[in-house]
C-alpha cells in the first residue's frame, strides 16, 4: 500500500500499518475465536474499540471466513436493529455474491424497500413489520440464514447497550435465545457504556449472564505509542525530539482519539524538525478551533453545572467529590449537591466514571474539552 499523505488516521480504518499495538488483546480476540467463545469489548468512547475490530477483522478474513460489522449506535428499537443488521449482511454479501443472492431471496418475502447511499453506495433498507412478533421473527431468519450458510461468521455489534433502551420488551432474552444455538457464528459484542455493559454481561439475573469472556480496553501504553509516532514521523523524514514526544502523551494522556488527532495536526504543519514549540502551538491551534464549539456547553449547562465542568477540569481527575477541600476550592455548596450535579453530568456524557475495585474517579469525557477548560479558567 502507497503511503497516504498523513499516517495518523482521525476516523475509520485504513490498515494494520496505521495501527498502533493493540497486541495483548488482538491475542485474546484470536484466542476467543479459536475456541468458539463470545467476547465483551468495553472501553469508554474514542478509545479505538472500533478500530481494533476492524483490525482483527483484517486478519480474520481469510480462508473463507466472513466478518461482519454493524453499529446499532443510532437504533432506537428491534426494528431499527433489524434494519441495521439487514444492511451489514447486505455490505458484506453483495446482492450479486452467491450468499448474498440467496439472501436477498429470503428477502423479498419481507418485501423490503432497497435503496443505496448516492455517496457510498452503502445499502439502505426500509422493512415495514405488522407486529413486534413478525420483527421477532425476522430477526430469527437473520441469524437462522448466516448460520446455514456453513461457514464461519463472527458479527461485532458496536455500541450493544442501546438494546437496554429499546421500548420493545425482553430483547435481550430474545437475543440470547437466538444466538445461543447457533453452530457457525460468534459475537463480538462491544459498548462503551461501562456500567450498562457491566450489568447486562455479569449480573446472574441478566440473560446473556455468563455467554461471554470480558475484555477491556483501556489507553495503549505510552511507551508503544512513542515509538509508533515516532516510527511515521521519521518514515516521512521528519524528526520528533524527545520533549515533543513526550509533552504529546501527557497532554493526551495517551488516549487514542486525542492522540492521533493531535500528531495528524502536527504531522500537517509540514515541520521537518518537531520540537516542545511546535507541539504548543498545535495544541493551542486545536483548542482555538474547536472553541466556539466549546462555549455551546455554557449554553446548555446551568451556571452550577459549568462551574462544576471547571472545577473536574482543573483537578484533571477528581476521586472525593464530596470533600470539604473540594467542596470549598471551587465552591460547590454542599456534598449533596456535588453528588447531584456529578449525577448530571454523567448521564449528559460529558463527564467520565472509572470504576474499579478499589475506587471511583471523574474526568471531563472530551480531552479537548478538558484542556480548554483548564487553561481558559
């Protein structure tokens, strides 16, 4: 593959020589598949899960064997489920392929409404069900029709939690009952809400209890990151010094999103030499972009709220949010209200839980976000 103008990928997936380490759990997604078990990906939004999918799905599709991808981000029931899952078969069967000419056959009785993305050519289909029982049966067919074709299927379903918010009653028990005696197909499924993903895969009276093997995916290491970076800036003749390396990792913390988005935007400044000056003004050039973006938050947050985003900001991460030092420093009233407002802004997604076993921390969701905040206030 020729070289692309800039290495540092911001938004899909190109190839495994843009793609940075990831080897620990490539190995367990292998091991996994090898040994016919299902696996939960979690990891918070941005962190490259969807990336390492479609890694995996690079070297898993040889030898016949099929992967297919479908992100049910922007469902809001079983139906829009279906329909996303219609169109992800359809992507990677063609009408025109062998399977995808049987499954189109098996189509037709459904008598869909087929058109294709004037941009990407995508398939876009419109199935109109009679009740929530014809939907239910569908979507057997679905899984039914790739699991008779006798050759190995694995089916990432990104953003699984949304099926904990559909208004049709127990899709998870229904799933479960459809995936588990399938011979020919595995799953991958991924989320990035932690807790709901959490409850729904290891809570006993939960139906997928017990179906998978856990993996969670957390920052990349900073010393594998280096020298990735510094692998495709050199590649391209340019020379990063130590101090710029390292002030890129701590700024973005390693987090794979902000990383990449940050040395795409130095990479582009078309400096053949990247020192502590260069990566400055990079930084400050990003978070000027982006600040018009960040002052709609102000807008949509109460005065309490906004203050509250500061005050996480500037902390980096807090982990006592009813504690008198931080109660006072940035005059948030009372320990109840911290813990309402921190409720808040959890469920806005705009504020990020970590839980372990020994502790919970915060930390603005939005690294940028972040950065602006701290050094604007």
């Amino acid at each position: 593959m020729k070289n692309i103008l800039n290495p540092f990928i911001v938004k899909g997936y190109l190839s495994k020589e843009y793609f940075c380490d990831r080897e620990n759990e490539l190995i367990t997604l292998h091991r996994n598949v090898q040994n016919g078990a299902n696996t939960t990906l979690i990891s918070p939004r941005k962190m490259g899960k969807s990336g390492l999918i479609l890694r995996f799905f690079e070297d898993f599709s040889v030898d016949g064997r099929a992967p297919i991808y479908v992100d049910i981000y922007s469902s809001r029931s079983l139906s829009d489920f279906i329909k996303l899952m219609t169109e992800a078969i359809l992507i990677k069967f063609p009408e025109k392929s062998t399977i995808g000419k049987r499954f189109m056959k098996m189509l037709r009785g459904l008598r869909p409404l087929i058109s294709f993305d004037p941009f990407t050519g995508a398939p876009q289909i419109q199935i109109g069900f009679q009740s929530s029982q014809e939907a239910v049966y569908t979507l057997q067919g679905l899984f039914t029709f790739l699991d008779e074709q006798n050759i190995q299927i694995i089916i990432a379903i990104d953003e699984f939690q949304q099926i904990g918010t559909y208004p049709e009653k127990n899709v998870e028990a229904i799933l479960r009952t459809y995936i588990q005696p399938l011979k020919n197909i595995q799953f991958i499924f991924c989320g990035s809400d932690k807790s709901m993903m959490t409850e729904m895969f290891t809570h006993a009276k939960r139906p997928f209890f017990g179906s998978t093997r856990l993996l969670y995916l957390d920052k990349i290491e900073s010393s594998a990151y280096g020298a990735f970076i510094r692998s495709h800036f050199e590649s391209n003749r340019k020379q990063i010094q130590d101090e710029a390396l390292s002030a890129i990792l701590m700024w973005t913390k390693s987090h794979t999103f902000y990383t990449q988005n940050l040395c795409n935007y130095i990479f582009s400044m078309k400096n053949n030499i990247v020192d502590i000056s260069v990566v400055k003004q990079a930084m400050a050039n990003i978070l000027k972009e982006n600040e018009s973006f960040f002052f709609q938050y102000r807008q949509l947050l109460t005065p309490d709220q906004w203050n509250y985003m500061i005050a996480v900001a500037k902390e980096g991460q807090i982990t006592q949010v009813t504690s008198q030092k931080f109660i006072s420093k940035y005059n948030i009233k009372t320990p109840a209200n911290s813990r309402r407002i921190l409720k808040s802004l959890i469920e806005k997604e705009l504020i990020l839980e970590n839980v372990s076993n020994e502790k919970s921390t915060y930390q603005i969701y939005d690294l940028f976000l972040s950065r602006w905040l701290e050094s604007k206030y």
